[in-house]
C-alpha cells in the first residue's frame, strides 16, 4: 500500500478554470468534470473536488472552495465559504451560531459514510474517525478524517509565505 506523506495542502476553487498553479495550489472545474492522474496533488484534488460535491449534495449550497491537507495519517478538509445567507444571519448571534455548528455536526455524522468511502477509492486507506467542525464568523466547514489523534485545528486571517514556514511538520525545526 502505497502510503502519502505530505504537509502541502491544495486548495480547489470550485468556479476556477482548468490547471494546477506553480504555487502547490491547485484549481479545478466543478466536480467530476476533469479527469485526473493518481499523483499525490492529483489526489488532494479529487478529495477536494469530492468533498465540494459532498457539501453541495447534503446543504444545497456550493461552497467557494476547499483545501485539503494531508500529513501523516491525518487528513484535513476546510470548506471556505459554506455556509449559506441564512446560516450566516442565524450564527450572528451566540445561539445562533450553536444552532448552525450544531446542526452541521449532526448533518455530517448521519452522512459522512459515502464521503468516508470516497476518501478510501481515492487513496487506498481506510478513514477510521470523522469529525466536522463549523467557524460561524468565516463561513468556514472542516471535516478532519483521523486515526485517533487529537486534531486542532487554525483558521488564520492570511496565507503564510511558504519561505516562511519552517520545520518538518513534526513540532521539530529542521
């Protein structure tokens, strides 16, 4: 079995045109529409794209994209923009907010076994435990697939410049 290690992540632009930038970002058409090699990037991409046909399929709504990060045995999905208007007016408020994640975690428990499954053609591994979280002020949707990690995970306000992150990943500078 052929096992990925990677701390890049790609992230999928479900409205971009066809192509993968040279900056390990890669963009995609809308879901099922490009066919794809099995590269390690190729992978993130059809994660990504299936995770967004995922997420229109069970909400109704598109999301604007995602980014897949893979490392280790740790696989993490982050939908930008998922929620819809009304989800966004309804987390405005405190229980609101606990409503949207609320309903969000639930949603994703009693349907993430087809993405479950998809995640394992796509890479060969079996997913062992799901989790999705919702950040109500961003509109952001993460799903985290782990084989009994504790996952934490960080929205930041902006992309870090790639010279600038240093380390193997590990919590070990390199």
């Amino acid at each position: 079995m052929n096992k990925l290690k990677s701390n890049r992540s790609q992230e999928i632009d479900p409205t971009a045109g066809d192509g993968v930038a040279g900056d390990g970002v890669a963009q995609a058409q809308r879901p099922g529409t490009k066919p794809m090699n099995m590269s390690n990037s190729a992978m993130a991409e059809q994660i990504a794209q299936v995770a967004i046909a995922f997420e229109q399929r069970r909400t109704g709504h598109l999301p604007q994209s995602a980014t897949v990060v893979l490392s280790e045995n740790t696989l993490v999905i982050t939908l930008h923009g998922a929620l819809s208007p009304a989800e966004k007016a309804l987390a405005k408020s405190p229980e609101g907010a606990a409503q949207v994640q609320e309903f969000h975690r639930q949603l994703f428990t009693n349907s993430a076994d087809s993405l479950r499954q998809e995640i394992k053609r796509i890479t060969g591994i079996e997913v062992r435990e799901a989790a999705a979280e919702v950040e109500t002020t961003t509109g952001a949707v993460v799903h985290a697939f782990t084989t009994g990690a504790v996952v934490q995970v960080f929205l930041l306000a902006g992309n870090v410049p790639s010279g600038a992150w240093s380390g193997d990943g590990q919590g070990k500078q390199s």
